[in-house]
C-alpha cells in the first residue's frame, strides 16, 4: 500500500519539473535581486538585478552581440525615451531627451542642433571641399576650400571668393568688388 502511495507521489511530482536535458518552461522564472543567471561553462553572461539597477555583463573573450534576424532594429530606451535606435542597412541615431542628435547616413553623418568641442576641430575630405555651411538648398552656402590650387580659400557657392591666401602669404578680402590685402 505505501509504496504505491509514494511511487505514485513521486512520478507525479516528478513529471511537474523541467527535466535537466532541457524541456520548455511555461511559467514565469523569477529570480530574486542578487541572483544570478549565468550563461556558459565559465559563467560567462551573467543577467541580475540587484535591487536597485539591472546588469547584463559578458566577462568572456568574445563579443555581446544584440541581434535580429528579422531585419528589424535595435531600440534602447529609458523611461519612454529613446536613447539610440540601430537599424539593420540603416541609420544609427543618438538621442538627447528623445530628440534625435546624431544620425548616420549613406553619405556620412546628420547633426541635429550646435556642435560644441573642447579641443581642435579637423575637417578632413579627399576632394577640395572641406567644409560647407548652408542653409536650405545651395544657395548662398560658403564654402572652405584647401588644396595645393586653392590654398585656404573661403567662398560662396557660386564660386566668388571671401577670403584667401594671395601668393606671397597675404591674405586677401573681397567684398562687393572690392579687393582688400590684409
């Protein structure tokens, strides 16, 4: 009689487990803070909360890789704001306040707002054309243009010149027609 009672007990309780070669969970695992999922042989990923912030650490030799396979992005956000969005053959943007920043593009990178640096500014372009400040479209844009046929030159897009270098090293000012060695 017993016997049965706890074969029949136990082969229950049993078959209520995950088995350890793997099945499917159809609960909720929770953990409490401090505890630690660990991943890999040597504990390599680990994910917790500690009761007051949430971690994600990889302490192996290879790389923390976020990735989807259905061509979508990756989102990271705060509070309801976004703080950088990456998509797949896409933009990577940055986020200030929810306001998107910094963006790439197929030709290089958007800024959105005023770039302020502590340090040297470089501009550097493999075509003659270092920097440009416009406004909308072309017109009335000028450009700072540096190589060994125009030497430091800042101009108008329709290719009147403001300031340049003169051939002895003076510079040399226009405006309205006038021309001005300074």
């Amino acid at each position: 009689g017993n016997s049965t009672t706890l074969s029949s007990t136990l082969t229950s309780s049993i078959a209520t487990k995950l088995p350890l070669a793997g099945g499917t969970l159809t609960g909720h695992l929770n953990l409490g803070d401090n505890v630690i999922a660990k991943f890999g042989l040597d504990a390599d990923l680990q994910i917790y909360h500690d009761g007051n912030h949430s971690y994600i650490n990889e302490s192996g030799t290879g790389n923390l890789v976020l990735n989807t396979t259905n061509g979508g992005g990756v989102f990271l956000t705060s509070a309801g704001e976004n703080l950088a969005q990456f998509f797949s053959n896409g933009a990577a943007t940055l986020f200030h306040d929810n306001s998107p920043k910094i963006s790439t593009t197929t030709t290089g990178i958007a800024v959105t707002g005023a770039i302020s640096s502590t340090g040297a500014n470089v501009f550097a372009h493999n075509t003659e054309e270092i920097l440009k400040i416009k406004g909308t479209g072309d017109t009335g844009a000028i450009h700072w243009y540096h190589n060994t046929a125009r030497k430091g030159i800042l101009g108008y897009s329709n290719g009147s010149s403001i300031l340049s270098a003169a051939a002895a090293g003076d510079m040399v000012l226009r405006s309205e027609n006038e021309l001005f060695l300074v």
